[in-house]
C-alpha cells in the first residue's frame, strides 16, 4: 500500500518542479526585459519621450509573458500527472517565450517594418503551437475524462489566438500596425481570466 | 470528502506558486540591480569614490525591493485563497518593481535632477498602489471575516506612504534632495517588521 | 517515533532545496543565453540572417542545458537522500553548466575555429564527468538495492556521451563541424526520454 | 486544535519562502557572475590565456558563493521557526553577497593591487558578520535548547573566517597575494561538509 503511494507522490513532485523551473525561466524573461529598458540619455522630458515606444513595447511583452505564466499556471493546477512528452512540450514553449526578449528589443528599434513585427507574431505563434502540444500532452497523461480535460474542452480561445497572430504574420506586410492591433487583442482576449478552469 | 479537500489543496498551491513566482522575479530584479553597478574604472580611491553615488542609488533600490518582499511574504502568507483578481494585481505590483532597476540606473547618472527623482516617486506609488488593490482582492478572496482582513486593517501605514510618495513627485521641483529624504523615510517606515502580521 | 520521522522529513526537504537551487540557475543560465542574443542590425531579411549562426549556437545550448534539467530532474526524483558529497557534486555540475553561456557567446563569433569548438565539448565531458559523480554519490546515500541504484544501472548511455564528447575534442582540430556533429549527436541520443527512470 | 497547527504550518512555510527567495537571488548572483565572463577576443590559444585570471576570479566568487548557499541550506534546515529579525538578517547576507559579481569584475581588472583585494575582503567579512547575525537570530525564535543552537555551538569556525578576512583586508596593502591565499584558505576550510548539521 506505502509502495502504491510512492509513484504518486512522486509524479506530484514532478509537476511541482515543471512549475518551479518554468516560473524560473519566465520571471527571468520578465526581469531581463527590465533589464533591456534603457535610462533616458538625460534628465529632460525629452529625454523620457525618445525612450516611451521601448516602454510600450515592454509592456506589451510584459503582458505577454505574465498571461502565459497566468494560464500555465491554471494548466498546470489542473494536471495530476505529467509524462515525459509534456516535460518537453513544456521545454519547447519556454525556449518560444525565451526568444520574446531579442524580438522585444529587435522591436525597440525597428516597430515602423514590417519583419520584426512579422517576426514577433511568428514567434507568439509557435509559443500558442507549443502551449497546445503541452495541453494535449497533459491530457494525455491525465486522461479524456480527467478535469484537466474538460477544463480545457475544445480549446476555441487557443484557436483563434493563433489564427490572429497567423493573420498578424501575413499583414504586418501591409502595416505592421496592423500587426500590433491584433496581437494587443490577443493579450487583452486572454487577460480575462480563463473561467474554464477557476470554475473546476 | 476528499473532493471537497482537492479544491483546498489545490488552492493553496496557487498560493504557493504566486509566491514562488514572485519571488523569482523579485529576486533577479535585485540582482540585476548589481550587475547593473560599475566596477571602479582603475584601483585608487578616487575611482571607488567615483562610484559611491551609485552605490547608495543601489542601496536605497536594494532596500526598496527587500521592504516589498518581506511585506509581500507576511501577506501572503496571512492568506489562505487566491483569485484571478489577486494574480493580475500581483502581476501589477511585480510590473511597477521590474521598472526599478531601470529608474535606479537613470538616477544613477542624474541624480542631481528633478525628473528622475519624480520618477522614482511615481513608479513607487504605482507599486504602493498595486499592493493595495492586492491586498483588497486578497480579503475579498478571504472573506471580511479572516485573519487577513483583520490583520491589514485600515492600512494606516499604506496611505501614509502613498502620500509621502505622491509629495515626493511634487516636491521633486522645488530640490530632488527632498524627494530623496521622503523615499528614505517611506523605507525606514517599512523597515520596522509589521507587527500586524506577526502578531497573527 | 515522531523525532525519528522528523530526519527523513528534514532530508527531503534538503533533496526539494537542492532540486530548486538547481532549477534556479539552470532557468538563470537559459534566460541568459537568449540575452546574449542580438537583435538584427536594421530590418530587413539580411540583418537577419547575419544572426541565423547564433541562433543555431543557441538551439544546441538550449537544447544541451534542457536535457540536462530534464534528467536532473528524474535523477533527483529517484533519490530519497542527499549528502554533503552529492550537493558538492551537483554544485560542480553547475559550475560547468554555467560556463555554456561564455562558450556559446564565443562559438558565436569564431564558430569556424577549431580551439571553442573544442572547449565546448571539453566543459560538456566536464559537466557529463560531474554528472556521474552526482548520480554515484547519491547511490552511495541511498543504498546499491534503492530504485535509484537499481535505474542508473551500467550508466551506459552516461560512458557513450563522455566517450563522444572527448572524441569531439580531439577531432576538433581536424575539423570542428564533425565536433558539431558529435555534440548534434549526443544531444539527439539524450532527447529519447530516459526509460530507466519513468519505468521505475 | 485545528487553530493550533495553523501557526506551525504558516511558520514553516516562512521558512520555506525564505529558503526560496535566497536561493534565488543566490542562484542569480552565481549566473551573472558567469555572464560577466568574456568570451576569448578570438580563437587563438593567447586569446583564452588573456581570459584566464578571470576565470580564476571566477571560480574564487562561485566556491565563495557556493559555499554560503550550503552553509545557508544547513542552517536554515536546522531551524524550525523564523523571525522578523531573521528575515531581515537574511537580507543583509544577501545584500553583502549581491556585491561579490561587481567585485569579482573589479577584481578582473585589477587583481594586481591592493584596493580591490582589500574590498573583496571586507565584503566577505561584511557577509560572515550578517551571516553570524543571523545565526544568532535563529537561535534566538528556536531557543537556546534547540537542535539548532546547539549544532551551531560557539561557531569557532565562523570567528576564525572572520579573523582571516580581516587580516586579508589589512594584508592587501602590503601584498594583494597574501589577501587571496588568505581568501582560499578560508574557501578551503568551510569546503569541507559542516559536520555540525549533518550528525544532528
């Protein structure tokens, strides 16, 4: 009976440190954009001005990581067990969200072209990639009838955030504020917290 | 039985996990702080004394952000539940802090004039202010009843701070050095270990 | 009977620390990485290109500090007990896993010379060395008959890598792409989920 | 009764956040030092040789820092209770440890002379005092009769760190090399596992 416990004490341990590791990785993106954040050249108004589109970029950046810590963090309440297929699920959708710091500063620099904000989508696009291949990894390993699995349902949201950034990839090529209209509404669309799971 | 334990587990380790993320962050934003220091340009005293006004910069901001965890740890911990409201007020609160570093290395170069020294002040009372609306959604997920609600009272010391903050921004333009006094004083405050929580 | 329960607990909780100490620089080191990373020079596709070399650099950093997270993370969950030896063991671990960031920012640039692709493999059979020594001292704490002992087993997979990384060394200096190869290897041959332990 | 264990368990959980909080600023602290190190300015054998008493540098900090983070863990493993003065002992350590990468780079620079030998010294003597003081503030919230007070004893090791950092930083001015012999003999002496805390 004491050796029945022990596997699943352990499988809980197991997705206490995916938790921990990946809080790690993004309170570290968090604070390294901060980082990035460049003192104004100067102690003048203007001074401040030259450097509030490097602000808005970082609070677009900001939101981005705090919703998908937000709602990894619901995912992950959610699961039970996690199985090796979910541990690099979960690798691959840190190693899309450790890019966000370069494009952030890319971005910076160069928000009038069209490429970085091509480039930005893209990215925001295969982290939503990898951020479904990790749900259906839990759910795998949690089981279709598990709470895990009917909180997460036929996951529309997820869907149609990736057909807004796909869509931000093509049209960034006509404007790219075009582009940051739809990631904006990306981030404003998941902000609402996700009653899918705090109902559960 | 054990189903209506499941939610109550599960909600404490939303607790546990808001803490540890916050705690990462907190913790690279005043380590990032020390990278940000400069090596003394060269061996001499002069040298070292080149770099004394940014290392009292760095003490202040180093105090600044420890002052936040310690309180952010007693409040926390005086809490059982967890909301979607209190997450994204704690994302707040850990928004405004990652633009210290940022802030601590503009006042590194400029301190001798009014704009950084207002806003240094403003990005403080934004985060005092994020920390309040935390606080207000942590008792509303507690219940008016709890140890919590009970325990933060009135938040005399909040509003003492919040004044003294927003008087710092103003009074930035008559000399920075009194905003400086203010913010000094605002950390010794807090310094004092809240009794409120201890108490408990 | 309650004071002898309370050593097992205290030494759990030494595994649960050391788990987090580690999670923590290896989140620290990633994150890092992708700081190094440059944003392209301008907007357009060649700016971007210029940099597709560091990126690749990258992917096989990342790649390199995951897997390790990744079977750290089984290792460490196998284990009941800690000692002193294995916390010095996993604290060199980590010494050379923190070098990767200095060697990937000089494969980076030099990527065509013999002498980095070289020190890249020699801290890779250094960390690999360290690893061993890790998993040895935590047999010797847990007993030849635990599950841990009885899952590392010949540690095969662990004398294959090290051979594969010193023969990188070496045959850097004929050319490093067949060192690139290698380490491409070794990393393919990691990424197949350890069976040993997720049987165990 | 149920009121009873409340305070135990919030207590202990103190203990566990400020564990977490300083392995993370720790683990920061360890990883930044690491990005302070400069790739080789190309791939010749002379270009790392220019590196190497960075690197030397380097592993000096990372054992210094290595060694508090097990020092740390033991002790704050023994202790069952934290205080308010405890915490902001604790914060104190980490303040006087967030200063070793800015030193270490110093040290980079100029290991030649005597300042920055002596300034290295005196930090780490600023770290071995805020570490006494929070010995003694544990010792006092766990009781004179506590495992904890009486594994630390009279701490005839940490008086003898002590003395020999101050020697070190007095020393410096006649040779910087007496300083750093005296520094890796203090390294040497706390390398060895406390046996202190692993018999109790």
């Amino acid at each position: 009976m004491q050796d029945q416990q022990r596997p699943s004490r352990s499988l809980e341990m197991g997705t206490a440190r995916v938790e921990a590791f990946s809080d790690g990785v993004m309170a570290v993106i968090i604070t390294i954009m901060a980082l990035e954040l460049q003192a104004p050249h100067g102690a003048s108004l203007d001074a401040v001005l030259d450097q509030l589109p490097g602000l808005l970029v970082y609070v677009l950046s900001f939101g981005f990581i705090g919703i998908y810590w937000n709602n990894h963090h619901h995912l992950l309440r959610a699961a039970e067990r996690i199985s090796g297929a979910a541990m690099w699920a979960n690798l691959l959708l840190l190693f899309w969200l450790s890019l966000i710091p370069v494009l952030t500063e890319w971005l910076r620099e160069e928000y009038r072209h069209a490429l970085p904000a091509a480039a930005y989508g893209a990215v925001a696009l295969a982290a939503g990639v990898a951020y479904s291949i990790l749900a259906r990894a839990l759910i795998r390993a949690n089981g279709r009838e598990s709470a895990l699995a009917q909180a997460i349902g036929s996951d529309l949201k997820g869907h149609v955030s990736q057909v807004l950034y796909a869509a931000g990839v093509g049209l960034a090529f006509v404007s790219p504020w075009i582009s940051y209209g739809l990631y904006v509404a990306v981030a404003l669309m998941w902000f609402i917290p996700d009653r899918r799971f705090t109902r559960s």
